[in-house]
C-alpha cells in the first residue's frame, strides 16, 4: 500500500490539503483576506508535514504534486485578472492581428468586435490592463495562441488548456529539477520545496501565470550547461527569455563559469561570446516574426511602466519613495524607476567580476541573489514573481525564498479593499520577516555543519 501506518501524517496532511486547494479553488474570492490567510497558513504547516513525512518516498511526492494541480484544472482564477490579456493574444494572433501593435481598448471604444467574447475579456482584464500594448515575450504569445487554437469561443476552456500547459511544465521542471540535485549531491526531495509549494500551486497553476514554463527552459538550460553542451544551453536560455524576459538578469553572472572552467581565459572568452551569441540571436528570431516599425517602441514603452508608473509591494522603493516625499514633496517614482536597474546592473557587475561563481553551486548562488537584489529594489513585486528564487533556493543552502513565499500572502490585504489599497503595516511586517531571516542565514546559522546533510532533509528551512 502507498500510505500506511508509517506514514499517517502524510496521509492526514494530504487529505486536508486536497479539501483546503478544492475549497479556495471554487468557493474563495480574493477581497476574503482572513480566510484567504488561514486557509495559506493551514496548507504550509500540511506542506511541512508531507515534506517531512513523503521525504523518502519520491513516487508519491511526485502523484500528489500532480494531484494537487490538477485540483484547478476546471477553476477560473480568483487571485489574477491577467488571463484575460493571455486569451486576448492568443485569439489576436488567430485571427491574424499582431497583438505588439493593437491597444484592446482601441477595438471596444470603437465597438468592434475581432474576437470571440472581446467584450468579457475586456471587461475581465480592466482598464489599466486594456490601455497598454502587451508586454509577453513571444514563446508566451505561442502558448496563448495554442490555447485559442483548442478553445477559441470558451473563457473556460481557453483557462483549461492554458493550465495543462502550466501543469506540463512544472512537471519538466520536477524531472530536470531531479536530475540537477543528483548531479549536485543534493537530496532529490528537495525539489518539492517548490514543487509542492502551496504558493507555487495556487499562484501560477492556480493563477495562471506562466513562470513554470519560463523555468521549465530555464532548469533545462542550466542542466544541459552543466553537461557541457552550451550551445543547446543557449538556445534553451533564449526559450526562457522568449517566455519572460528576466533570465536576462543573469546572463553577465555567467562570465565566471566560462573563463575559469576552460583551460584558458582566452578559450573561456570564446566560448562565452558563442553562448551570449546564440542566446542573443536565438531570442531576436523569436521576435522576428512579430517585427514592425512600431513594435520596439510599443514594447519598451510597455515594459518601461513597470519602473515609471506602476508600484506595489515594494521593499527598498517604499522607503526611497518617502525620503522623495520628505525633500521633494512628491512622488519621485520616474526618478527612482531609472535608478533601480542601474543599481542592478552595478550589484550584477560586481557578483560577476569578484564573487567567486565557477562552481555550479556558486553559479546558482549568484543566480538567485541577483535577482533577490532586484526584487528587494524594484518598484513592483507582484507575489508569483517569487516563483523563480524559489526554485534557484532548491540547489543552494538558502531558504529564505522558501519563508517569503509563505509571508507574501500578506500583500494580497490590499485587495481586501475596494479599491484595492496597500496597508504599509503588512507591507513592512513581511519585509522584516524575509530580511530577519536572509540576515540569519548569511551571519548567524551554523554553516560548520553541512548544509545539505540528510540531519536537516526533514526541515523546510535547512
């Protein structure tokens, strides 16, 4: 038998787990902040159980990772409105508009109707969403595309292929996910640290968001890296930037495992110029197909909102953005927006050229504190944007990741509101829970112990 007396807790901690995702799959709306944080809560102490009691049992961690996905798979998303924007590309891209160069709100204000259900979707993805050009990488555009393919004239259905591709990926992800952690001697369990993490769940199969399959290219790259094959690597690198495009945070931080892998810094420096060449070349093909004179400008001027206007749970920003307030009188974001990717660009140069990144840990070490500090600087840290450090912390000592996937819920009191409205309050006490523990595992944590030693595999925070 599968569960038995042994594994009880696992057993008692799935059920609860299936009623709690059936529950807040159907039943639950997001302006619900008590039961939308007692049921998160009460599914990371089911989360800690079944790690710790299915740790040695791969086969069942993997069904209930599916099982629980699968939970969804009929639910339209109640945390989200983007999969409006989704299904309104794909059906752009099916009937032959370039969805780069048409705002939605063009084609309701002048009542035409390109699409199926172009009214609901509209009214779905609100304003602000409809008044912007798209900002989806183009392998994204494809899986939306895919999705109006199989469901042109269904919300619902659109949503159900939509979630099976999401639901794919994550498992890709757990099988090459698998095979790093073995290539790292690393505990292959851990990969359920993301896996069956209840934010990971409910934010991006739930939600729809589609970082699983920007990190199903991502893992995939990294492990063909790791085999040497750097070709393939790029041109798996440049699928995950064609899906979003933060990968292209990391691309310096592979400088290191270049030029000190090789015999030579002169044989490494080639090598690394092909990587970058493939990546680079391989993701402007992707783009090609859409290209037109206005597609550049549409596309930065979108992505550009992002630092220039757009602000939510923000860490670092939130306290520049009061130092602005207290001498200038006003909000500096247009400011503050330009100088937060230079900060990037700075702490990514100098992880580059003086931390020490050749070894594959290293290297997704670097990884996952890259982008950390981008996040901890940016203006916007929507709560599935998460999903990639999360992962990164599977193959690395760090667990902070782990602990603010389950304090990010805090930022969803906003929409406890109408209209939504951030408390500052939540806002900081997350904050001071993910640095009060980042500050531990970088000072205070007994690192002359082994890190990745079976004494801590039951631990979420090991």
């Amino acid at each position: 038998m599968i569960f038995n007396r042994k594994n009880k807790g696992l057993l008692i901690a799935s059920f609860l787990t299936i009623i709690l995702y059936f529950f807040f799959a159907f039943k639950f709306e997001r302006t619900q902040f008590t039961n939308l944080l007692a049921i998160y809560v009460s599914l990371f102490i089911a989360f800690y159980f079944i790690i710790k009691h299915g740790s040695k049992n791969i086969k069942i961690l993997t069904g209930l990772a599916i099982l629980f996905r699968l939970i969804f798979l009929f639910a339209i998303p109640n945390l989200s409105q983007d999969f409006y924007r989704f299904i309104w590309d794909g059906r752009m891209l099916f009937e032959g508009f370039n969805p780069y160069l048409f705002l939605p709100e063009n084609f309701i204000n002048h009542q035409q109707s390109p699409i199926n259900q172009a009214i609901e979707l509209y009214a779905g993805m609100g304003e602000l969403n409809g008044s912007h050009y798209t900002n989806y990488p183009p392998l994204n555009q494809l899986n939306f595309l895919i999705a109006s393919l199989f469901a042109g004239k269904s919300i619902l259905g659109s949503v159900i292929v939509l979630r099976i591709q999401i639901i794919l990926a994550d498992i890709g992800i757990i099988y090459f996910g698998k095979k790093i952690l073995e290539k790292l001697n690393l505990p292959i369990h851990y990969i359920f640290l993301y896996a069956l993490n209840p934010f990971i769940i409910i934010e991006l199969t739930g939600n729809l968001h589609f970082e699983p399959v920007m990190l199903f290219f991502l893992i995939w790259s990294i492990y063909v890296l790791l085999n040497d094959k750097f070709i393939l690597a790029g041109i798996l690198f440049a699928c995950s930037i064609s899906v979003k495009l933060i990968p292209l945070l990391f691309l310096p931080l592979f400088f290191q495992w270049f030029t000190k892998k090789e015999k030579s810094v002169t044989h490494g420096i080639i090598y690394l110029t092909a990587f970058y060449g493939v990546v680079i070349g391989t993701t402007i093909l992707f783009f090609l197909p859409f290209y037109s004179s206005e597609l550049i400008d549409n596309y930065l001027n979108s992505v550009g909102l992002w630092f220039r206007n757009f602000e939510f749970n923000a860490s670092f920003y939130y306290i520049f953005r009061e130092i602005g307030y207290l001498f200038r009188g006003y909000n500096e974001i247009a400011v503050i927006g330009k100088i937060i990717p230079i900060l990037t660009i700075l702490f990514l140069g100098f992880i580059t050229l003086f931390r020490k990144n050749a070894h594959p840990k290293e290297l997704i070490t670097a990884l996952l504190f890259g982008l950390s500090f981008y996040y901890f600087t940016t203006t916007t840290m929507h709560p599935w944007y998460l999903a990639t450090l999360i992962l990164l912390s599977v193959f690395t000592k760090y667990r902070f990741p782990i602990v603010w996937s389950l304090v990010i819920i805090l930022s969803y009191q906003a929409y406890a509101n109408l209209p939504w409205k951030e408390n500052l309050w939540f806002v900081s006490l997350e904050y001071a829970i993910v640095y009060g523990f980042l500050i531990w595992e970088l000072f205070f944590k007994n690192h002359h112990t082994k890190p990745y030693s079976d004494v801590h595999d039951s631990r979420l925070t090991s």
